[in-house]
C-alpha cells in the first residue's frame, strides 16, 4: 500500500467521525413535535374570493327592469262558478333576487258545469234546484306580492338552443271584490319564468288564494231566491290556482 492510499483512507475516517459527532447529538436531542390538525395540509383547497358570483354569465339581465304580463289561469277546485280567469300584472325587480310583483284576478263570470246541472236541477224531479251565482263570490282581486328569486338557471331544449329559467316564490296580500261585498286575501305562491329572448318569455304559477267570504250553500238558492248578500254564513277559502302569462321586459 503506498503512502497515498494511506493518506485517502485516514481522510475518509476523519470525515466519517466528525460527520457523526455532528449528527449523533441531533439524533438524540429529536423530539415528537404535534401540528394543529386545522394547520394540515389537505388534500384540496379551495379558492377563496373578495366577491363571490353565483352567476358568472348571465343572459337574461332582470336586476332594475320591469317585467309585464297578460295571462290566463284556473281554479282546479272550484265547484259552482266558472274557473277561468284573466291576469294582469308587473314586476319591478331590485335585483337579481328580489322583486316587488302587483297581480290584478279577474274571474269570468257564470256557473261550472256542476253547478249548471245543480242550478237546473239535475235528472231527479224531486232535487231542489240551487244556483249559486246567487250568492257573492269573487269577480276581481288586485295583490301587491314580494317575489323571491330562489335560483337562475339555462335549459338545453335543442342541440343548438339554450333557454333561461330562474325559479321563484310568491307572498303578499290583496283585495277580493265580491260585488255586493269584498273582503282580503292572502296570495302564496311558487312559479317558474321561462326566456326565449332577453326581452319575451312565459311565466308559471301555482298560487293558493286564502280569503274569508260568503258559503253559498248555506242558503237554499232556489232559482225564486233573492238572499242579501249578508245573510250567507263565512267561510274561510283555500282555492288553487294555475297561472301561465306571457311576459315582456322592459
């Protein structure tokens, strides 16, 4: 072995027992360390943003315009008088959520079928006869609702067509005129309005009109009647209704 190969090996085995007295004492002085469980690393973190959009591209802007509308509906429980009826109404919109919505009713005059067969007495001769356009009931209503946007959305209905949609609900309080006499209702509702443009679409409802008024069949109401209009015991109505209008905005 010459010198050289000596002189390596002693350099080597000098640096191996300095690099251990270094880290033999780290070793040893090395101590359990505990982390928050909040202040971990998970396994995906989401962005957080000053301003947070629900909506990043809206097409059809409604927030500070008006919304007006003609429509037809029915009331699916009505048993005496006709359950067609018109609507006029017009939403101004604060935003993109909330609304102020004032609905005006009006009820087509005149008997359902049901009540036409009561009113002319049916197929047995010893039926009496009860025609209920004798007694007071709705003939218009006018509402002031607030209107609560819940969601917006778009619907593909085509490969190359796309609709928007926002779904809302209804609440508000509105006077029923009954002729003779009238009385307050209140309007609850959920509905749907469907875009085809930025300006026209259709608008859904399905509303429950809650009022107290006269209960027709607490007269006789032969066709020889003439009750006043006071003297019908109350009642309080839950009638529901389906609405379809069709909307432009301005």
């Amino acid at each position: 072995m010459n010198s050289f190969s000596i002189q390596s090996w002693r350099v080597r085995l000098v640096v191996g027992v300095m690099a251990s007295l270094v880290v033999l004492p780290i070793i040893v002085l090395a101590e359990d360390i505990e982390v928050p469980e909040e202040e971990l690393a998970r396994e995906s973190v989401l962005p957080v943003f000053e301003k947070r959009q629900a909506v990043l591209n809206r097409s059809v802007v409604t927030a500070k315009r008006t919304e007006l509308g003609l429509g037809i509906g029915m009331e699916i429980n009505e048993p005496y008088y006709n359950d067609l009826m018109f609507s006029l109404q017009g939403t101004y919109n604060f935003d993109e959520v909330n609304a102020l919505n004032i609905q005006g009713l009006f009820w087509m005059d005149g008997l359902s079928s049901y009540g036409e067969q009561l009113a002319a007495g049916g197929t047995d001769p010893y039926f009496d006869k009860f025609d209920a356009s004798k007694a007071p009931h709705p003939e218009w209503g006018l509402f002031a609702n607030y209107q609560f946007i819940a969601y917006y959305g778009k619907i593909s209905v085509t490969k190359r067509g796309v609709m928007n949609l926002n779904l809302f609900g209804i609440g508000g309080l509105g006077y029923i005129n009954m002729g003779e006499l009238s009385t307050v209702g209140l309007n609850l509702g959920v509905g749907q309005n469907l875009f085809f443009t930025r300006n026209f679409g259709l608008r859904f409802d399905l509303r429950w009109l809650i009022f107290q008024g006269p209960n027709a069949t607490t007269q006789s109401l032969k066709p020889t009647d003439s009750p006043s209009a006071s003297s019908f015991d109350d009642r309080i109505f839950y009638n529901t209704q389906l609405g379809l209008t069709g909307i432009f905005v301005l």
